[in-house]
C-alpha cells in the first residue's frame, strides 16, 4: 500500500503558473462578465510581465469598465508614452476615460493628438463624433467656427509632436479659411522657424504685426527667435516692446513668463510665471518645469523643488527629457553642475534602458565629478557594459591617466560641437560603444577612431563630407581615417538601425 501511494506521487506533474496562465484566466472571466476577478487575474499577470502590452491594454479596458478611469489612464500612459508609440488607439481611449470622468479639456486634447497621429485612424468616427460633443457640452466655441478651429487644432498638435511640414499644411488651410485667425499665422510662424525657414518665419510673424501692433504671441515667437539666431540688437528691441506688456489673460502671462525663461531673464519669467499661476493657467509638466527652473535661479529653492517634483521627468510628454532645448541648456549653463534637477535628471537616465542616454550619462557625471553616482553604478547596477564604463572613468580620477578608449568619445564630443551639441545626436554615444569593443586597451590613435566614427555617422545620417575635411578637422591623416573607417564599417554595417534614431 505504501509502494501505491509512493508511486502515485513519483507521477504528480508539477504545474507552472505564469504571466500567460494568468492572463487567459482572466480573459475566460473578462468574456463571462466577471469583471472583479479578471481584472485580478491579469492584475497577477503584469506583476510577471510589466511591460507586456498586451496585458496592460486589457487591463486598461477592464478598469474602465469598473469605472476606475484614473487607474485605466495611468497604464495607458505608460503604454503609449514608455513601451510602444505606435499604439496610438491609447489616446482614444483615455480621451474616453478623461470624459468620463469630466475632465472635457483632457478628453479634447487627448482626441486631437490621436486625430493627428491617425487622420483616418480605426476609431476616427468615434473620435469625431466625442469630440464634436465634448465642444457641445462645454460650449466654447461657436458652431461656424468649429471646422476651422478643429483643423487648427491639429495644426498644433503636429507642431507640439515635431512634425513641421503636417503643421505647416493645417495651419495654411486654416488661413486660407480665415486669413484674420492670427494663431494660425503665428503657428505657422514657429513651424518654419522650426523647419529652418527663417526669413518665412519672420516674415509671418511681422505681417501679424502689422495688424495687430501688439500682439503678445507674435512680439514672444519673435524674441525666441532673435534669440537663438543670437541677434542681439533686433532681440533687445522687441524685449523692450514686451517690457511695456501687462497681459490680464493668465494664457498670456504663461506665454510671457516662458519667453523670459527662453532668452534668460529668470526674474521676469518667475514673475509672470507666478502670476499665471495665481490666474488658473493650466499648468503642465512643462510649465512646471519652467516654474522650478526660473524659481531655482531665483533662489527660491524651496519652490523649484517643489514644482521639479510635478514635473517628473516630463513623463506625460512624448519627448525624452534631453530633446527639450531648455533641458539641453541648464545642462550646460554656468554652475549646472550644482543644480539639483540636473543631478537628478543625470541619475535617473543612468539607470534607464535607453543605452544612448545611459553612455551620455556617464560622461557627463565623469565630466562633472559626479563621483558618487558612478560609484553606485558600480555597486548596484545591472548592465556590465555601464558597470564596465563607470569603472574606467572612476579609475581615470584614481590613477591621474587618461582613458585612451573614453577619449575616443570626448574626442569625438569635440568634433561634433561639443557636448551639448553631441547630446542632441545621442546615437552617436551607441556608435561609440561599438568602437570601444573593437579597440585595444593600450589605443593611442584616439583622432584617427574618433574621426572615422564621425565620418560614418556623418554619411550614414545624410550630410555630404569629404573624408579629407574629417581628416584635418580632427588632426589625423587621410590613411589612417580610412583604415578605421573600414575596420568600423565592417562592424557597424547590421548595428546601424538598431542605433539610429
């Protein structure tokens, strides 16, 4: 008898719940309509798999359906915004969720983004049809004017995403339709500055001018653009127009105070930034953003870290941190090594999965004496190759003795404009990484790698360069540029679409 039993035991097959167990589970109660318990199901199927989309979009729709639309927003969010951007059906839904819950202005801009990723997306009847809605019940604009605002509206959002020549398009359908909707004119304004079309950009936004000699979006897009095209004397003379300006609206006061904070006048920008605040002007991550930033070189420490906390890491933006050009320049302004948010923010990507940004990291931290960071890389990190790298850089300070292989990147840093210029080209820290495999420790042709990188992400990414330019640029010769432009090419040659951006 004890044999028996000791036999039927030996033939127990040992059963293995995973993340899919689960999640099947819960769709088998999700299709009965037993929402309770396959929320719960898939619940334990994303602690297995928290990034599998699959997952997180059921779950989504469960959760809405028991009417917990915050939680359902949350997950969508990250879907969209962390894991998979293609999934654009993610902003329909949390346009529902954001109506449910009241919250018609979210629902609006929610919808517009996906009208605009997808004009003739599955659920573009649908979209149409809530946001028509929506403008109903809040009653904002007129019934004659909606088609055009409408297109406007998309006009925006492609702007707000980057995509310029999309922009550019709505924005002039909107003035052919109405050649007196000045938001129109001044968008249409930023698009080209923004495509580089300069003298069209000034052009626009001084023909506003001429009909309304006062118009505080045109006099701002104005200084912005004096700004970066460092002309200082046409730049003063519209800050001087600006200086005159008490706006009522808080939407002009935000626009104010942000135009400030982008040509470097942080009293001025906290100022109208607070008052805007005070007036009820919706306030975004990046508003918050500008908030802390102005507040911190004010010395209002307390405030910065205060409004740096909502920010949070602009994870409700489409955008990595670094494409923002005010994050690009606190990284490298005077005493930034000091700020707090840049620390933080140089923390963060360091721990991050986005390889590029991570390297960066690291040399910025070694740049700036970030010591401790690096040492808890080192201690507490995952990744071997960060580990490996933090290592080097930490050795560097140990022993007074260049790095040849880390200086292959600060060369290369060099050569495309500095670091704040490299940063905007972050593949260029991944193409880095390739080369610092295929070197030797004792390297010393640090001019010679540096500029066949160059050269090769220079013609990879369309610029026309001639091999002897590189060459002299970096002070190396033209054999040994070609040598290692065929030693990297070898390499390189099936990695590049997975660094390119």
């Amino acid at each position: 008898m004890e044999e028996s039993n000791r036999t039927k035991k030996a033939h127990i097959i040992d059963f293995h719940c995973d993340g899919d167990f689960f999640y099947q589970k819960g769709m088998h109660y999700f299709q009965s309509g037993d929402l309770e318990r396959a929320s719960k199901y898939i619940d334990r199927a994303i602690k297995f798999k928290p990034n599998e989309v699959d997952y997180l979009c059921q779950q989504a729709e469960i959760l809405s359906e028991l009417e917990e639309y915050e939680s359902s927003i949350r997950l969508l969010k990250k879907v969209v915004y962390e894991l998979d951007s293609k999934l654009t059906d993610c902003y329909f839904f949390m346009a529902n969720n954001y109506a449910y819950l009241g919250e018609f202005e979210e629902a609006i801009n929610e919808i517009q983004t996906y009208l605009t990723l997808e004009p003739n997306g599955v659920y573009k009847r649908e979209a149409q049809e809530l946001f028509q809605m929506l403008h109903s019940e809040m009653k904002e604009f007129e019934e004659e004017d909606s088609e055009y605002i409408t297109v406007h509206e998309r006009g925006r959002l492609a702007l707000e995403h980057g995509h310029f020549e999309e922009a550019v398009h709505f924005f002039k359908q909107v003035i052919e339709d109405e050649p007196d909707f000045l938001a129109a004119q001044n968008n249409l304004s930023i698009a080209y500055f923004s495509m580089e079309e300069t003298d069209r950009a000034l052009n626009i936004a001084n023909r506003v001018l001429e009909k309304d000699p006062g118009n505080i979006h045109t006099l701002c897009n104005l200084a912005t653009f004096y700004d970066q095209l460092n002309d200082r004397e046409q730049l003063q003379s519209v800050v001087e127009r600006l200086d005159l300006i008490y706006p009522f609206y808080a939407e002009h006061c935000g626009k104010l105070g942000s135009t400030y904070l982008f040509i470097g006048d942080y009293q001025k920008a906290y100022h109208w930034l607070r008052i805007a605040q005070r007036r009820g002007a919706h306030q975004d991550q990046v508003f918050q953003f500008w908030m802390a930033l102005s507040a911190y070189h004010c010395g209002d420490v307390k405030m910065a870290k205060q409004c740096w906390k909502q920010v949070n890491y602009f994870s409700d933006k489409p955008f990595h941190p670094f494409k923002y050009s005010k994050i690009q320049d606190m990284l490298y302004e005077p005493g930034a090594a000091d700020n707090f948010m840049v620390k933080e923010l140089i923390n963060k990507e360091m721990w991050e999965d986005m390889k590029a940004y991570q390297i960066f990291s690291l040399f910025y931290a070694s740049q700036h004496h970030y010591r401790t960071l690096l040492q808890d890389i080192t201690k507490s990190g995952t990744n071997t190759e960060m580990i490996r790298i933090a290592l080097r850089m930490l050795q560097e300070w140990a022993t007074d003795k260049s790095d040849q292989g880390l200086q292959i990147m600060r060369e290369v840093e060099s050569l495309a404009g500095g670091p704040k210029e490299a940063m905007k080209h972050p593949e260029l820290y991944s193409f880095w990484s390739i080369v610092d495999t295929i070197t030797q420790s004792g390297e010393t042709d640090v001019r010679g790698w540096a500029a066949a990188l160059i050269y090769l992400w220079k013609k990879e990414f369309g610029e026309p360069v001639a091999q002897k330019a590189i060459a002299s640029q970096a002070g190396t010769t033209l054999y040994r540029l070609r040598k290692h432009i065929q030693e990297l090419s070898a390499v390189l040659e099936k990695q590049w679409e997975d660094y390119s951006e």
